[in-house]
C-alpha cells in the first residue's frame, strides 16, 4: 500500500466525504483538520469538501438527505455557513486561515470562469491559505451538477496541476469485492490504465453522501490521466499517511500527460 511522499512544496489535494464529517462522525473534523495542517506546514493544500447539504439537514428536521431540489438548497445554504465555520474554528488551533470556494460544474466548463478559478486558486495558495472547495449547491440544479466531489476533486487537482489526490472516505482502500464476501481483498496499486477486470464496485451505502467506490474510481482515472498520483483510504487514517505510513489504494499517474 501506498505512503505519501512529503516533498516540500508538493501541492496535494485532499477530498473528503459528507459521511465522513458530520452526523455521528462530526468530530472527525477535527484529526482530519490536525492532518491538513501537517501538509500546510510543509507543502500547498487544498481541501475539497462535501457535507454543506448533510451538515445543514439537523437544523432543518430532516433524518435524511432530502429528493427535492428547492430543500437540497435549503440545506445547503445553511449547512455551508455552519460547515466552514466548524473547519475555521478547527484551523485557529493551528494559525491556518480557510478560504472558501464554490464551484458550479459550468464553471469547469467555462474557459473564462475555468481561468478565473484557476487563478483564485493559486493567489490563495500563494498567500498561504487553505482553499476550502465545495460544489455551489445553493444555485446547481440537477442538470449541471459534478454528480459527486469526487470528480469535482478530480477536476481542481487537474485545473491547478496538483502533484497528488487523496480521496477520503469510510473505506481504508478500495476491494476486489464487498468486503463482507468470501475472497473479498484490498487492492494496493492501481497500474495506469489497468481496466480492473474481475473488480466490482458498489455505490455508495450512506444516506447523506452521493459518492461510492465507482465514483472514485472514476475520479481517480480522471486525474490519473491528467498526470496525478491518487490515493483513495479512509478519513481517519490522513494524519498516518501524513506521516509516511503506507496505506490505501494507490492510482498510478499517466507517465506521460501532455502527449
């Protein structure tokens, strides 16, 4: 399995899942934020983060994510406050200031508003802030949403030419099979453009998150292609891959990119 090299300066781009933060699991913000801090220190960060509409459903009564587009909206536009609000908080421990970042999937379709995220980006990278990037669920309708912030991690670790991926979630790495089967095994290393034939992937199992292993599959291939390393493993396991241990499912990038 994989470890994370820390090379200084290494730009790396870190996604983690709505399950993984709020709920009964709220307070994996903050060892999640002491890992983030430790790449900060050393390196450029940013942060792709889902939970705006999981994090707001308590404060509106909802048990679970809701099917209507007007109340995953609702959700959003109060979740997000309260979210990077609990990150902000987090962060202050360790003098690290969040800036926030919402995305639209016509935005990464767009050469102008492309450009102008790009640019949003590295400014604040620069300035030494941790972008925090989530899908703009308050305007995206269901016709030009990302689907899932996989892909949406995918698209940011392409757009500012991020060095590696790391998608976070329940899962320590991704498997041959459910791992509740008979022969099930965790895959350690991806080979670029291994098709993983004989693999079967589920969806996501969780009721407040969209994403699954298929999606991270998809998003890993997506980056892979674009020249990123990707490591998918579980979120409370961040701070002992920051720490050199090796752990997860590794992707390994396209050797060569541009061609």
């Amino acid at each position: 399995m994989t470890s994370l090299d820390r090379t200084a300066g290494e730009l790396i781009v870190i996604k983690v899942g709505s399950s993984s933060i709020s709920g009964e699991r709220r307070a994996q913000i903050e060892p999640l934020v002491d890992g983030l801090a430790a790449l900060h220190r050393t390196g450029r960060v940013i942060l792709v983060s889902s939970g705006a509409i999981s994090t707001g459903m308590p404060f509106l009564g909802l048990q679970e994510r809701p099917a209507d587009l007007p109340m995953q909206q609702a959700a959003a536009a109060v979740g997000q406050n309260v979210l990077m609000n609990r990150y902000q908080r987090s962060l202050s421990r360790h003098e690290v200031i969040a800036a926030q970042i919402l995305l639209t999937a016509s935005d990464m379709d767009m050469d102008s508003h492309r450009v102008n995220a790009r640019n949003a980006l590295e400014r604040l990278l620069e300035l030494r802030m941790l972008p925090i990037v989530n899908e703009n669920d308050t305007v995206a309708t269901h016709e030009i949403r990302f689907g899932d912030n996989d892909r949406l991690a995918a698209l940011v670790a392409k757009l500012v030419g991020a060095d590696r991926l790391i998608l976070l979630s329940d899962i320590e790495a991704l498997r041959t099979a459910p791992p509740d089967e008979a022969g099930s095994e965790p895959i350690s290393l991806v080979p670029y453009g291994d098709p993983l034939d004989g693999v079967r992937l589920g969806a996501s199992g969780s009721h407040i998150g969209s994403g699954g292993a298929m999606t991270k599959v998809d998003a890993a291939r997506l980056a892979a292609d674009a020249g990123v390393r990707v490591t998918v493993t579980a979120t409370p396991l961040l701070e002992r891959l920051v720490a050199g241990e090796r752990l997860g499912t590794e992707f390994e990038p396209n050797p060569r990119p541009e061609d």
